[in-house]
C-alpha cells in the first residue's frame, strides 16, 4: 500500500493495523507529519503543529503496543485536535492573537480522553477566534481553505477539522458545535461529523470566564461513521466538573451500525418553514433524501412552520461569550478580529428581558419538534443553504431572497443547538463546480445511535470514502 492510499485509510482500519503490528504508531504518525508538511501551506488547516512531541508520544505507545498494552480502538493512531480545547504543554490559541503564545498546564475533558485513548495528537486544526464565525479566518495567519477548491472556505469554526480530514492530514480530528461549527466543515468540505445530544461530551477546562453552556457540543469529524462512532465512544460520558453532562451511561455507538433502518419514519423538510435554500442543494439533498425509502425506510414531507431561530439563538449565544470573554473589550480590544468585536458587543447589548424572551423561543421551537418527532423517529433536511462559497465572499441572497452574510448560508444548524438534539451531517453529492454537499440527520434528543445507524445505512448505499479532493 502506498503513502496515499495508507493516510486516507479509516481510522478504525488504522487502528486494527496497529494493534495486528503490521504497521507501528511512529510510521504512521511519520506519514501524517509528512503530509501536514507539504499541504497545509496551501490549506492553512492546522495553525500549531507539533511534530516532535507527535513523535516522542508514538514511540511511548509503540512500547505499550509491544506489550500489548493496549487501551482502545484508536490506540496509537494520529488524531487532530480543534485548537478551541486546550492542550497541556501544546500551544492553545482559540484562534485568537489573545493567545498566540499561549501553552496551558492542563487539558480539557475531551483532550483528558484523547490522550488516556492512546491516541496520538498531531496538533491543533484552525478556528475563527472563539469559534465566533461560520467560517475560518482570524489574525493568526492565513484563512484556511477548502481542499476541494483552495479559493473557497472550509467553513467554521471547525473549519481546520474539516480541511485536515478532508485532505488526508489526519484520519480523524475532534470539533466542537455551539451553532453549526461541526456540520458546516463536514458538509463544506465532504466528511461526516456528528453534533451529540448537547451534554453528552462534558465541557470542562477552556479559557474565559464560565459562563452557561446551552448551545455548543464537543464531537468527531471523521471520514466515516463508524470511525464518529467509535470516537464518540472514547469522549462521551458523565464528568461531575461540568454541570451539564449527562448522568446516563451512553451505550456503544458502534454496536448497531450494521442494523439499517427498515421501518424508521423519516421526515424530510427543504426549508423548516423558513430557509431559503439555493435550488441545486435542495435537489440533491431531495433526491439524496429518498435514498432512504429504498432502504425500507417510511418518508413523509409534514409541513412545519418554525420561526427563524437566529434572533433567539444570537442573543443567548452572544450574551454567553460576552459573560466569558467581554473584559477583553477593555484589555485587549486592539487585539480582537472584528467579527470577534461586534459578537461581543451584541452580547454586551443584550438585556435580562432581551435573554428570557430568547429563552422563551427556545421552549417553543423544542416543543414544536419534539411533537414532531413524538410521530418521526428522525428529521432530515439540507444540511447548508449553499455549497462552499469564495472565502470572504458569504451570500447576501439565497435563491432570490435576501439573506444576512454572516449566517444566511446556516439556516438548518442553530435551531438544533438550542433544543439540543443530536445531528450529523453525511456526505450526499456535489454541486455543478465539484463542491461537497450535505444531508443534515436529526435524531431525537439522547438518540445518537439512530443517527449513526441511519448515517451509516446511507454511507453503505452512497459511499463517499473513495472521493477525493484534487489537492491530494
């Protein structure tokens, strides 16, 4: 097998090589260096690199191999890590020049996990300063690029995730979802990742002041589901240090990949009552949707009539960030990207009255879906308005309707941060230029399981693992 063919191996095929010995964790984490080195110039996918402690951690786990001492599915295979989770003695920027040169002394909960898996970190991937943008650019370098066509984003705020998989820098890296910032990459740049139910991966151990977390999601960004499964494996699970973790014990998400969805019921929506979608995504994703009524599945188009969630969603999530990172405004204004500017003063400007009619709208738009989904066991919809769009360069209309530049293009993500389900976007087609596009999952609230078992039915009867970007 060549260099080429071994890097775009999934992550699980990896891991079984490692464990049989036919191939060793410093082979491998020698070939990802490799291939960062030569291709992230042009991608700008991940913004620290560290190659030597890579190395030195391979050849710790290498021992262990030898002894076969051998913790997990993963163990000694290269992962990427989104530079809004801190590393201990690796460089954690939050896509900030707040935090250049900043090398914390400990860890988040999901890194904790990361490295107690055996895995081994390749580095950290770009993000947009805070994970504050639907796309990647900050003032810490260069914007970061889709592999598919370096003149369009990758999308955000786990944009680097989804340009490092997508382009073979690493099998699999981790994400992290507070609007969208999970599946807007992995539908860019053709990869799947799931958003869990909110409280499944425990938060803990970020920079900024704390403040509620009722939106944002930790979780994979792989090239397949069942490598999403089995990650999702390693980082879910109660942690008493995040008061919004779940208590019950998930189940394995690996298990019941293989038991297809004959007799799920199925909603399809092009729009939730309010999206303006361009034609082309609709279509695809319309004709990717019916896939699943040839694998026995039950499909209707119920009408819904959802509010736009982003007048809600912005005052909640903006006055949050603004709880954890406002006193920046006065220490290091000069310092802050623009849009990391104007998201906290939004957040500054939202009053008491403001954030309890926000939290209001949420109650509304989770009632309506749940009763929805008292008759459907999933939802799916487009998972984007839009393909990838020239970097710099976000849609101010959207089918002949006016839309805001900073969100316009996300209309099908926000809504299920605020009620909390889970959500997956798979890999469904490409647009008439080449780009990826989407199909948005939706489960349940607790029901990752179904997601991935009906991701992973749509993945075996549509698979994308063997398309690769021209870059690569």
């Amino acid at each position: 097998m060549n260099e080429r063919d071994l890097a775009f191996l999934p992550a699980w095929q990896l891991g079984r090589l490692i464990k049989t010995k036919e191939i060793s964790p410093v082979e491998l984490t020698e070939l990802y260096i490799r291939r960062i080195e030569e291709f992230n110039p042009a991608l700008n996918a991940f913004i620290t690199i560290a190659a030597d402690y890579a190395i030195r951690e391979a050849k710790l786990v290498e021992a262990k191999i030898a002894a076969n001492d051998i913790s997990s599915s993963f163990f000694g295979v290269p992962i990427g890590i989104k530079d809004l989770e801190l590393t201990s003695g690796i460089r954690s920027t939050m896509g900030s020049l707040v935090y250049e040169n900043y090398i914390p002394d400990r860890d988040t909960v999901v890194v904790e996990r990361i490295r107690n898996s055996g895995q081994i970190i390749l580095g950290k991937t770009n993000t947009p300063e805070f994970g504050l943008s639907g796309t990647t650019e900050n003032r810490l370098g260069e914007a970061c690029r889709n592999p598919w066509n370096l003149e369009r984003t990758s999308g955000g705020s786990s944009g680097g995730s989804g340009s490092a998989v997508a382009a073979g820098l690493c099998p699999l890296t981790t994400g992290s979802d507070g609007g969208g910032s999970i599946r807007i990459p992995s539908s860019f740049c053709g990869i799947y990742g799931i958003k869990p139910t909110l409280g499944r991966i425990p938060r803990f151990g970020g920079l900024g002041k704390p403040s509620p977390n009722l939106t944002s999601q930790a979780g994979p960004m792989t090239r397949t589901v069942r490598d999403s499964a089995l990650l999702l494996d390693i980082l879910a699970g109660y942690d008493k240090r995040d008061p919004y973790s779940l208590k019950d014990a998930p189940a394995n998400f690996a298990d019941g990949l293989d038991l297809g969805i004959k007799g799920v019921k199925i909603a399809w929506s092009s729009d939730l009552g309010y999206a303006a979608v361009e034609k082309e995504t609709r279509d695809i994703t319309y004709a990717a949707a019916k896939v699943f009524r040839d694998l026995g599945a039950d499909i209707d188009e119920p009408v819904l009539s959802l509010e736009h969630p982003m007048e809600a969603f912005l005052s909640i999530f903006a006055a949050n960030n603004y709880a954890s990172y406002g006193d920046l405004m006065d220490s290091r204004n000069d310092m802050l990207t623009e849009y990391g500017r104007q998201n906290l003063e939004l957040g500054r400007d939202v009053t008491g009255v403001d954030y309890a009619r926000a939290l209001l709208s949420v109650q509304i738009m989770r009632a309506k879906i749940d009763e929805l989904m008292d008759t459907y066991d999933l939802l799916v919809t487009p998972t984007m308005a839009i393909s990838a769009f020239p970097i710099d360069q976000q849609p101010e209309s959207i089918d002949g309707y006016s839309v805001h530049s900073r969100w316009g293009y996300l209309p099908f993500t926000p809504v299920f941060n605020l009620t909390g389900q889970p959500a997956a976007n798979v890999p469904c087609g490409f647009s008439h230029d080449g780009m990826p596009i989407g199909l948005h999952i939706v489960g349940r609230r607790g029901e990752e399981g179904l997601v991935l078992r009906a991701s992973a039915a749509f993945e075996q009867a549509r698979p994308w693992i063997n398309i690769l970007p021209p870059i690569c």
